[in-house]
C-alpha cells in the first residue's frame, strides 16, 4: 500500500491491525511524509492515533533526519489502538500514547512535556481525533496555542468530499476565519485537509 514511498514503511504498517475506522490513503501519506522530511519537526502531536498507520508515515519520514518525537492521543475505544501502539513503540522508542480524551489530557501533558526542555518545541501537530465541533475547536485552540512561531498545524478530514464531516468543517471556517494562514488541500482521491502556518 505505501512501498512507492518507502519499502520499510510499508512492511511496519503491514504489522498493524486492520484500522476499526478511517485511515489515511496512499496520497495523503505520501504528502505527510514528504512534509515531515521537509520541515523537520523535532516534536509532532496526533489526536486520533486510531490503529497508527499515520504515526508509522510520521515516524519512518522523521528517520531521514535523525528524528523527532511523536506524541499520539487517542480515548482507545478499540483494540486495535493498543495493539497498534505496542507495535509502533517496539520499533520507535520517541513514540507516545497518551490514552484519553484530549479535552482532559492534551493541555496538561503537552505543557508537561514543553516545560520539562527548555529546546522542546511543538513544531507540526495533526487534529485527527474527535470529529465533533467541541472536540476537533478545543484541540485546535490547544495545539494552536502551544505550536511554535511558525510551526504547522493539520486539521485532517477537512471538506473531505468522500465522507463529509460537518463538525471537523464548521471549526476548520472558524478556525481560518479568525486565525487566517490557511491552505486547504484536496488529494486526487477526494481526500480534504486544511494547513495552517502559526504566524511569526
């Protein structure tokens, strides 16, 4: 599914279990990947790890150049979550999951792990997780609010024109609306995601 992005990537997704919902397509891991090689990110965070075939694009991009850590939230509704991340952390110890719902748990851990290095910076996060509009806006303002001056924030399923979500796309207007710095992407499989660049 991924070898025309890289061989290694493609056999440690292949590990994974099958994902209980959603999944990132052959385009858009291509895209992620290539935007981590690109940008370097020395801290990334996910909402919504799922099974973790995104983590492992993140991951294996951030091996070309020398690393970064990942820190992944997810309520792990399903067993394919843990299961997903125990593969995932056998192969990359910079690999996190933080289980919960991040309306309780991505501030206070992520102001944890910022405060705890003074060179610790949130350079990319990814909105992925809770697809209604309370939880896709409080994850948004959290990440936005700790993300790095001119750091990248993805707000994934974004007029998503295969399976529309209404929540994920009134935050994602809000969200341009008032902070501006906004691109939104369509893949050529239908797939939407809007990217913000936090102003310097």
């Amino acid at each position: 599914m991924f070898s025309h992005i890289d061989k290694e990537l493609n056999e440690l997704v292949q590990q994974l279990p099958e994902t209980p919902e959603g999944y990132i397509t052959p385009h858009q891991a291509e895209f992620l990947y290539s935007f981590v090689r690109l940008t370097q990110p020395k801290i990334v965070v996910e909402t919504g790890f799922n099974a973790g075939h995104s983590a492992c694009v993140i991951l294996r991009a951030m091996d070309a150049y020398g690393g970064g850590a990942l820190l992944s939230f997810d309520i792990a509704r399903y067993d394919a979550t843990r299961k997903g991340a125990e593969i995932v952390k056998a192969r990359y110890e910079s690999f996190s999951l933080i289980v919960g719902d991040t309306k309780q748990t991505l501030a206070g851990t992520m102001a944890q792990v910022l405060s705890s290095n003074n060179d610790a910076t949130l350079d990319f996060a990814i909105v992925d997780g809770g697809h209604d509009v309370e939880t896709a806006r409080a994850d948004m303002v959290i990440l936005e609010s700790l993300l790095r001056p001119g750091g990248y924030l993805w707000l994934d399923d974004f007029e998503n024109a295969n399976c529309i979500n209404v929540g994920v796309n009134v935050v994602g207007r809000e969200f341009a609306s008032s902070r501006g710095h906004c691109l939104r992407f369509l893949t050529a499989d239908n797939r939407g995601m809007m990217l913000h660049q936090k102003a310097f």
